[in-house]
C-alpha cells in the first residue's frame, strides 16, 4: 500500500512539475525590438517572428489539452484528475489566446511591409 501511495505521489509530483516548466518559455531575445522595425523588411522579419512564435504557442495549446483528456480519463484519485485536468484546460486555453494575439501581431507587420512603411 505504501508503495502505491509513493508511486501516485511520484506520478502527480512529475505531471505538476512538467506544465510549470513549460509556462515559463525562455526568455525573449531583447537585442532585436519588435518596436524598433521601420523598414518593410524589418517589419516582414518581425512578422515572421510572430507567426514562428504564433506556432510554438499553438503547438502548447495543443499539449496541454491533449493532457487534460488524459487527465480526464485517469484512473487515479478522481479529485486529483479533476484538478490537474482543470488546470491543463487553463494553461491550452491561454496559450491559444497568447498564439492568437501572436498571429494578430504578425497580420499586422505584414500590413505595415506591404504598405512600405
């Protein structure tokens, strides 16, 4: 029985510690502002670097709802499944929020290089 109580612990200790990690992304390269583009290639390198960064938020968006299916099938604690499955229903539904704010930031440069500004 301790076993089982130390190998649960263990297994929810790794699943909280995993989504953590991961909603703290590196931090942003600062020696390039995106405020600073004023030719219409600066402003096409920004937007790329938007739609790069759109991608990767969507990619979490993603994983993090793929866990909270799982979490919502788990055969564990029903209230400890409840809790990491809420949880990881957050960190994907803000995560799709930072990628769709990163896509508008992107449609936007892209606006301001094909207007030659």
């Amino acid at each position: 029985m301790k076993v089982l109580v130390l190998v649960i612990a263990a297994f929810c200790i790794s699943i909280w510690s995993m989504p953590i990690v991961q909603a703290y992304p590196q931090a942003p390269d600062t020696t390039t502002s995106t405020s600073a583009s004023t030719t219409p290639a600066e402003h096409q390198a920004t937007a790329e670097r938007y739609a790069e960064e759109a991608a990767q938020l969507r990619a979490k968006s993603e994983q993090h709802a793929r866990t909270a299916k799982m979490h919502a099938t788990h055969r564990g604690p029903r209230d400890v499944a409840q809790k990491l499955q809420h949880h990881c229903e957050r960190l994907a539904a803000d995560y799709a929020t930072a990628a769709k704010e990163a896509e508008e930031l992107a449609s936007l440069h892209r606006e301001l290089a094909a207007a030659g500004k």
